[in-house]
DNA sequence: CGGGCAGTTGAAGCTCCTCAACTTAAGTGG
DNA sequence: CCACTTAAGTTGAGGAGCTTCAACTGCCCG
C-alpha cells in the first residue's frame, strides 16, 4: 500500500517489513475533510497520529484573541505525540485540507514504543526536528524584522509544499495573509503590504488565500541583503544560514513534492 | 548516592534499582567550572548529557551578533539530546555556576535507549516538555509585549531556581540584564528601563547581575492586568492560563528547591 | 587607583500596530 | 443571472513601543 511509503521515512523507518505492517493493521485510518478538526487544545490527548496526505496545521489561542500557528503539519510527521505520555493536546489541529490520517489510541502506541526501540527512536527523532524548529522560530522572533521572518516562512513553505505551475512555485493549499501573520507574528496588515511591494517586484504574485512565489531566488534575497557583512562578529558557530541552505534545496529538488488536493 | 535522587525524576525514572545502577556507571561524571563550555554548536554531538548541579543555559548566536538564551538547564535535565541521532549540538552549553554533570557518549545512550524502553519514554518526555516550552516562547514573542515576556520570564527563573531571602525570592545565580534581554527577545536598555520602574513600585530590587523579586505576586500582576476581559473570545480553548498557574505553584511551593552554587 | 564591564538614562527615529475606510472577490438566494 | 451579503485584502494616517545612539554612573578586579 501507498501509505507505508509515507510512513517509511517517519515512524516506520528502520522496521522490518513484518512489523511495519502489523503496526499498520492497529491504525485507524481516518479521512478528515478541509477544515475540519483533528482535535483540540486542552482534551486529554487519547492518539497518535500521523498525517498520509493533505495538509494540517497546529494552531493556538491566546485569551486576548491572537491566533498563532505553531506548524504546518506535513504527510509522514506523526502529530499530537502528547498521547504518549497521557498529557493533552496543547493546540488544535486543524485540517487546512482533506486529508487522510492514520491514529494509533495513546495505549497502543505506548505499548508499540515499549515494544519497538526504533520507533521510540523514530518519535524522539521527530520531537528532535520539532524542538530545532521551534528553536529557529523563536531565534527569528527575537532578532529580525518581519520582512525577513515573511521571507524565511514563504521559503520553508516552499521547500516543503512548493509546486512549480507556470506562474512560479505555488503553495498548494490556502493561504491567506492572516495564516502567514499568526505564522511570523505580526499582523495581516504588515503582511498585505510587504507582498504588495514584493509584487511590484516580481517577487511574488497575489491572491486570495493563494500564495505564488514568482522568484524564489529573489525572495531569498530578502535573506542575504540584511547582513551585508559581519561587524564584529567573534568566530564562534553561528546560525542563520541553514535556512539558505534550505532554500537552495528548495530551488532544487523539493518542487512539486507532495500532491495535495486543493480544497475550501 | 545523591545522583540518583537527581536523576529519578529524569532519565531513570520507572528503571528498577539495578539497571539505573548500571546506567549510572556507564556515565562519564563531570565537574565544569562557572562559565566554561560544555560543548558547542556546531560539533558533532557525542555525548548525552544530564545536568547535577548548577546551573547550564544553553545559548545560540546570529552571523548579525545577536545571542539567544534558548534555555536554561536545572539539575536532572537531559541536554545534548542530538547526540541520540548523531546530530550537531544546535547550541552552545555554557555552564553559568559551577556544575556537576553526567554524560553518556552517544552510542552508550543509543544502546541504552534501545533496550530500556523507559529511558527512551524519559528522552521523549524531556522532549516533549521542552517543546511546550518553546512553543509558549514562541507565543509570547508573538503577542505580549516587553514588560509581559519580562515578567512571565523572571516568574519562571522563580518557578525553577528562586530560593526565599530576608528581601524576597532570589535567583541563586548571576542574571545580567543582557542574559534576561536574550531570553525574553529585546535589547538590555529595555529590561533596564523595566526593572527600574519595577522597583520604584517595589517589585523588585536590582544589584549586578543579580536579580532578587521583592514581591512574586505583584509581579505576576503584569500578567493579570493585561486581559481585563475577553472581547470577543469565542469560548474556544485558549492558553496563556498555565503561566499563571505556575506562578501559583512558585509563590507556593517551590522557592529553594535547588542549592546552587553562587560563582562567578 | 585606574581600566573595564554592567547598568542607567535621555533623546531621536523607525518599525510595527491600531484604527478606519475602502476595494475586490467569492458565495447565496431570490 | 444579478443584487445582496460576507469574507479577504488593501491602503492611509496616527501613534505606541521598542531600538539605536550616546553619554554618563557606579562597581569590581587586578
């Protein structure tokens, strides 16, 4: 079946065949239609999923009525991994569009782990990339402008979901300007004009919930324009630069990846 | 020994006696002096490590100069997990007193981890918890302003590490107003300008590199005041609550759970 | 005792938010 | 099919919050 393929990379990856499968059999497969919920925030989390195919996103509410998107869920990436632990979940998770799920019940996932050392490394493995993100998000927040934080968030959406049509490289769900807002933190206002500007630019193109990437390269250039050159800058590491190495692979290879159906 | 007691609530909680025993004597032990580092970004991860005692904060710096303060370790905390995957540190560590702490070379924890089951569950604990951490980092960064990141920040410091003086609750480690400026995203003029009207209203009270809180329930009051009621809140779930609560729990129970030592 | 680091404070300026009015596109029902 | 409704997006003006620049104070260590 197509959907071990997409768990090969994710919670599968490293089982032989015969586990796989019968850690296949103890899913329950779900179609969940766009924009519906998954679950939400604040239940007791009762199962472990993982996204087959569509889009799903992470969201936050905050008491003062701020949105935040936390992530943009991606087929093979195991979701609400709370589960695990008998917690709740902390967001909802929303369906941006239909998707196809599969849900392991919290015990049956637990006694899975417990069972298969390669898939508690495969969720260790997956919390790991989670924590960078979120660690580069907030290093984000704190040191730049939202005109870089806007182009870094349009790249990574193209690295991950960017398909090439004619116009460019679209983003193959909707996206509308207060999505990309609750995803760098500022507001759908600040998001409007920076890609009014960048369409004068040939930069991007615009529409309703729909983003179109006319010149990534020129996006990413948003990126490189802000540190000309280093000021002082002791040789200790330093970050910042994996996300232009993210866009080159972007540019690359990742266009065109996942088929997802378009959808409200 | 009194390691173990550290490490119960940690990476050996639910092993029985011998095998936390021999998992103990797999550790490298470590003393590292107040300021000295642990490891840094960028290196090939080779050891897992769990802090003691003292204090780490693991820290991350910008090709523009900035530095972020992605984390501060308490004793019986899992750090340098990459190590399981044979990643890269994504931090510096750098020790802030002087520590005690235990570390495993990566294949030792990776063999470890395969055959505990409940070692591995601790590794996705810590995760996981770690990732709820960032994730309410990174909410805050989006929606709160200065003083309310500033407040949250300083009441967590007392949540974990605040120990009960004759001039109120204290933070037993040196805390520069650059160090909460990188911790909380904004410049150390700010955090300046902060504490000062903090302690004309008798909050706080300010030293170098010191912080102690006169009064935690005044200072939590930032908080309070922020939201005089929901506007339009639709009654979906919502968070921004759980800081309070740990406010609660600090005011309450937690002041000087830890004996760290002073240095530097 | 002098040098340097940590911190304070003022003033100016920029980025971003808020408020508000308006435009455009996508349904919805007669 | 077209008026009506609603949601999504644009754009301007004003102002708050934070950063930057700069000058200065106080503390600590050699």
């Amino acid at each position: 079946m197509i959907v071990s393929d997409v768990l090969a990379t994710g919670l599968l990856q490293g089982l032989d065949k015969e586990t796989a499968e019968s850690v296949l059999l103890l899913a329950e497969r779900r179609m969940v239609a766009a924009g519906d919920i998954v679950f939400t925030a604040g239940e007791p989390a009762c199962a472990v999923h993982v996204l087959v195919s569509g889009v799903v996103h992470l969201v936050q509410c905050t008491p003062n009525g701020s949105r935040i998107i936390v992530k943009y869920v991606r087929p093979g990436e195991v979701f609400g991994s709370p589960a695990l632990l008998g917690r709740f979940y902390p967001t909802d998770a929303i369906t941006v569009t239909d998707c196809l799920e599969l849900q392991w019940p919290s015990e049956v996932m637990r006694w899975l782990v417990d069972r298969n050392p390669a898939m508690a490394l495969n969720v260790i493995r997956n919390l790991e990339a989670r924590l960078r993100e979120m660690e580069s998000r907030v290093r984000d927040l704190s040191t730049e402008p939202v005109e870089q934080r806007l182009a870094r968030a349009i790249l990574q959406l193209v690295d991950t979901y960017g398909q090439l049509t004619e116009e460019g490289v679209e983003i193959p769900f909707p996206v509308s300007r207060q999505d990309l807002a609750d995803l760098i933190g500022c507001t759908l206002h600040v998001v409007s004009r920076t890609l009014s500007t960048w369409e004068t630019q040939r930069r991007v193109k615009r529409y309703r919930r729909r983003l179109v990437i006319a010149d990534v390269e020129a996006v990413a250039g948003v990126l490189y324009g802000s540190q000309p050159q280093v000021r002082e800058a002791p040789s200790l590491p330093v970050h910042g630069v994996e996300a232009i190495a993210t866009f080159h692979s972007a540019a690359k290879i990742s266009i065109g990846r996942h088929d997802v159906n378009n959808a409200t």
